[in-house]
C-alpha cells in the first residue's frame, strides 16, 4: 500500500507497469525508497522527503545532512560530507551542501 500511495502521491517510483499490472523496481529504484523511509523515521515529513528523492542528488544530500544533523548523528553528517567532497570540489560542497 505505501509504494502504490508514493507513486500517485509523489512520483518517486515507476510510473509504467509491465504488462499483467507489474512494476519493476531497479537498484536506483530500491536505493530511493530506502533513503526515503530511513529519512521518514527521522521525523521528515514524506512531502520534503519525496521533493527532496525526486530533485537533484545535492537536494537529497542536503536532506539527509539535515536529519542526521536533528539526530546528532555526526557519523552519517560525516559521511554525507564525505561522499559530497569525493563527487565535488570542496567550493562545490560547502556552496550547495553546508
């Protein structure tokens, strides 16, 4: 029932079914809907949560700073920091990430 309200709701999983009514989830897919439902436990509301899933990557890595930040989860906010710098350039994370 959530993945069927999250696709009308929100668009963040697929849209076309295969024939005999069935959709195929891919690891990008899976990834996306575990992200969301780890971000939804952490209190984010699911519209943020799902705005944040369907705009770019630097949304969805400020939204993830952002909760683990509420947590006091310095782990995953070093992490997240982390992952940004390897991708960009130190300039590129603070600007779109800090």
């Amino acid at each position: 029932m959530t993945l069927r309200s999250w696709r009308r709701r929100y668009q963040v999983v697929p849209q076309t079914a295969k024939p005999g009514g069935y959709r195929r989830y891919t690891a990008e897919n899976i990834a996306c809907l575990a992200t969301m439902r780890d971000l939804i436990r952490s209190g984010m509301p699911v519209y943020y949560v799902a705005r944040a899933i369907s705009g770019s990557r630097s949304t969805l890595l400020r939204e993830q700073l952002a909760a683990a930040s509420r947590e006091l989860d310095s782990r995953t906010c070093k992490s997240l920091v982390t992952e940004a710098l390897r991708a960009h350039c130190m300039v590129d994370t603070w600007e779109t990430l800090c």
